[in-house]
C-alpha cells in the first residue's frame, strides 16, 4: 500500500511531546508533508492518515456511511459513554438514534433553553469577585455544567441534583487532568480496575455512583411524565422510531452520558476562549456592546442572531477548535482511493479540522483572530468544520453556538472584564481538547 509520507514512528519520549504539543506538532507536519501524511501506525499496526484538503473533506464526509465504519481506536471512550452513545454507533443503528435525538435540538427549542443559559450564567457570575483576579475558566465549567443538568437532564434543586453535581465535577476533573489523561494514553493498563486503590477502580466506583443517579431520573421521568418538562431528557423519553418504538433505558443512559461529557468541556473551552479574545482586542468589545445596545430588551434568541457577536464566536471556533480532527473513520470492506492514494480496508483516516481551520488559501493571516472574516462570507462545511461534518455532525451544535454567544453577551451586560496583564497564555490539552491554563485570571469591574 503507498502512504502518503509522514513524521516516523515515535519514541516513548516523543509520544510524550506529542500529546502536550499537539499544535505545534500538527504545523511541523503541515510544514513538512504538506495537506496529507500519515501518523505512526495504531496498537493494531493500522496506519492513521490525517488530511487538510476541503476537497478530500467533501469526498469523505459524502461518503460516509457506505465506506466507512468508527474506529476501533475509539473504544477507549466507550466505558465512559456506554454501549449505545451515538459517538460509536454504526449504520441503521446510528441512523435510528439520531433521528430519535435530532428534534431536541432543533431550533424551536431553543427559547426555553435559551432562558436557562441566562439564568444560570447571572447566578454564576454573581459570585465574582469585584476588582480582585480570579480564574475564568472554573466558572466557564459551572455555567456549562450547570446548563446540562438544568436543560439537558432538568433536574430541579435537590439532593439528585447535589450529589449528580459533586460526582459529575469529580469525574470530569479525573478525565480531562493533562497528566492523567497523558498517563491514560501512554500506560492502557492503567485503565484496569485493580481495586479502590487504582485509577481504573475509582474510576469505575465513581461512574457506578453517577449511572445510578442517571437512571433513577430516566425511571422517575418514564413513570411520571410531565408536560411542562421542555427539557431534553423529557422530549427523548416521550420519542419514537417509525415503528413506534422509544429508547431503552440504557440508550436513554449513553446519551445522556455523550450529551454531558462531549458538551460540557468543549462549550466551556470555547467560552473561555472568547472571552480571552474579546479582552485581547478592545475595538472587539465595544463593536459586541453597540449591538447589545441596539436591542431594547435583548432575549437570548435575538442575541443569537447578532452578527458581530455570531462572527466573534465562529473566529473563536475557528482558531482554537475544541477538537483537533473529527471523530476517525476506519475504511470498510473495500479500497478507498482520495488524494491520488489508494487506503486498503481497515486504514483510519480523520479529517484534521485543526489544519483545515488554518490553511492560508482559506484564511487570510490564519494565525491572527478577525471576527470580520465571518461578516459577508460564508465558508463551506468543508473548509469550517469546528462541530464535524457529514452524517455525524454533532446534534449539539445550536445548542453549543446558542450557550457561547448568550453566555458572552450575559457577562458583557453586567461586567466590564479584563484580562489580567503579564499572563503567559498558551494553548494546554486537557483530556480531548485544546483550552486556555486552568489559571488564566480575569478581572470584573
């Protein structure tokens, strides 16, 4: 088989840099081998081909479903979403839960949503502390969290509520600690439960404690419905397929679970991260506040359509996209040719939205952050990718943009809010994403 070139395969040092340098990794490899190259090969010895071109983009996000299976290399994630999350679904069976979850996030859901996300992000933010530094990112994590439990799973004040937020916030800190997550990757057995005293049995202690919780929701809400509940668990209880059949309660479980791990650290990085660039660029914050002016008495779903604030947002995504390639695809039965290579079956290839975001026959000046670029153009699905593309586009993506723009225009409103001076802020993994330091400080005035 003739792979594209790429960088040779790792030492354990050099894995080490990798996982820590991940942008800097991908540029050399732009640099050097241009819009494709292969990765070193998977524990299974199946070559990873990371690709940059729209073109190949369009090809491979067309195709889809009839070329191409989720690859096995995900499975790490799946004791931690569960048999039936969407993220590792395949075929009819991926087609049927999407189906089932899509009229949740459709747009018209969005006002009761919308209301949530304001309501939690003044409660948050009251609590800062005025003319004193403190870190933005922990309350980004509150408001995002808060948001899933609130709009997601609807829970009401309680102890459900309490103990779910406690086990939740412990879960997520364990999974998304950089050297945890390194050590995670480096060491699999490390993932093993070899009793209360190991990662793996804690791990495994904690998601038992969380699931039970879960599924005491989902049986409350199947034996007593409500129709005042707008919430999403709500509206994924009461759905059915074509043949009339709902979720069980273990699809019900792994999609919530895939709700509240891919949408918690993901919108709370993208917050943080537009906040970051808003303080960065004053003219930025101003341009933000004259629109927030023009609304009388500003709701969330008008606040959704400002274009300035929208621009802001998709630049922010754009530059700093939360994942760097969509989720891999594993090339099925037969040969896939692209690019002018031919992948024999079993070959994992993931378009890298990194890359793509940062091509300079797209974006002029790729490394500098202009809202403007967004204003008057409209770039395809296959050149702005921050929430994948193709049949597994994520089903969160309103909600995720909606929760960005009104949590942004929230604070705007009350605060004036400055980055702290002499700050070193570079861009640090945490688990799956690419974030701002846990302890960049901000100041409300």
């Amino acid at each position: 088989m003739n792979l594209p070139d790429g960088p040779p395969k790792p030492s354990f040092f050099e894995r080490f840099y990798r996982i820590f340098n991940p942008l800097e990794f991908l540029h050399d490899c732009s640099d050097k081998y241009g819009d494709i190259f292969t990765l070193s090969k998977s524990k299974r010895g199946t070559p990873i081909v990371l690709f940059s071109d729209p073109e190949a983009i369009r090809q491979v996000f067309a195709d889809d479903q009839s070329n191409f299976t989720i690859d096995k290399e995900n499975e790490i994630i799946r004791p931690l979403l569960g048999e039936h999350s969407l993220m590792l679904l395949d075929g009819e069976e991926h087609q049927r839960q999407r189906k089932l979850l899509m009229p949740a996030f459709h747009k018209s859901t969005m006002e009761s949503y919308g209301r949530i996300i304001v309501e939690v992000t003044n409660e948050v933010i009251e609590s800062w502390p005025i003319n004193k530094p403190f870190e933005i990112r922990s309350s980004m994590q509150g408001i995002s969290l808060e948001v899933i439990l609130r709009a997601v799973f609807g829970l009401k004040p309680g102890p459900r509520l309490k103990e779910l937020r406690r086990l939740i916030v412990k879960l997520l800190e364990s999974n998304n600690n950089p050297w945890i997550s390194v050590a995670f990757l480096l060491l699999p057995f490390l993932r093993n439960d070899y009793g209360s005293w190991s990662p793996g049995g804690q791990f495994k202690e904690l998601k038992q404690n969380i699931d039970r919780l879960i599924y005491a929701e989902i049986k409350e809400r199947q034996q007593k419905p409500d129709q005042q509940h707008k919430d999403i668990l709500q509206l994924l209880v009461t759905a059915v397929d074509e043949s009339g059949q709902g979720m069980t309660d273990e699809e019900l479980h792994d999609e919530l679970m895939t709700l509240l791990i891919a949408g918690h650290e993901t919108t709370a990085t993208a917050m943080s991260w537009s906040l970051y660039w808003v303080h960065q660029q004053p003219e930025i914050e101003e341009k933000i506040r004259a629109e927030l002016a023009n609304i009388p008495d500003p709701d969330p779903l008008e606040i959704c359509k400002l274009p300035y604030l929208s621009a802001v947002c998709s630049e922010t995504l754009r530059i700093y996209p939360p994942f760097l390639t969509t989720l891999a695809r594993m090339i099925k039965a037969e040969p896939y040719s692209l690019m002018g290579y031919t992948f024999e079956p079993g070959t994992i290839i993931a378009p890298s939205i990194y890359l793509t975001h940062h091509r300079k026959d797209i974006y002029s000046d790729p490394e500098q952050f202009k809202p403007e670029r967004f204003l008057g153009k409209q770039y395809s699905t296959y050149e702005y990718l921050p929430f994948g593309g193709g049949h597994r586009l994520c089903v969160g993506m309103v909600l995720a943009l909606s929760e960005i723009k009104v949590v942004l225009a929230t604070i705007l409103q009350k605060y004036q809010v400055q980055l702290v001076p002499d700050q070193d802020i570079k861009p640090v993994r945490r688990g799956v994403t690419i974030s701002p330091p846990s302890q960049m400080k901000f100041i409300a005035k």
